[in-house]
C-alpha cells in the first residue's frame, strides 16, 4: 500500500491494525506522480490504483480506478499473477 501520509502516520496506522503487508509513505507523492495515478478533486483527492509488479520490477497489471469502488475483480486479478508466474 502506498499512501500520501507521513512516516510517522504510516507507523502508527501500521502498529494499531497490525497490517500483514508493506506500507510505503508517499508524503510528497513521487510515487504517485510517477505511476500517474490520477487526482480528482471532487472525489476526495487521489482515486485508487492497483499494480502487479514482476519479479523484474516491471509493471505487469494495471488498473486505475474511476472511483473508490472501482476494484478489479479476484478473478481477473488471479488471470494476471498466473501469467507473471509463467
């Protein structure tokens, strides 16, 4: 997960839910600059974007969400780490 918020807000929210992933503070919002996740004002800001990475570090799955319920079915996200695997 990659969130515009501090470091120190990260680990807090971190310690509190006990999260069983990596958390990554984008205060400065570089990385959502360089992954071009889109800003829409109306909708509160930055809209959710999911990317598969490789073992390459190559993005191999991108979705950028129209709005905040706009996540990408398991299935098809299941379809995408099979072919990064093979």
């Amino acid at each position: 997960m990659i969130g515009q918020h501090s470091k120190v807000e990260f680990y807090n929210m971190w310690k509190i839910k006990d999260l069983p992933f990596i958390g990554l503070p984008d205060e400065k919002e570089k990385v959502a600059k360089l992954y071009n996740q889109r800003v829409i004002f109306e909708k509160r800001g930055r809209l959710p974007a999911l990317f598969l990475v490789d073992q390459s570090g190559a993005v191999a799955f991108a979705h950028y969400c129209s709005n905040m319920y706009d996540i990408p079915a398991n299935d098809k996200l299941l379809q995408a780490l099979d072919q990064i695997k093979s």
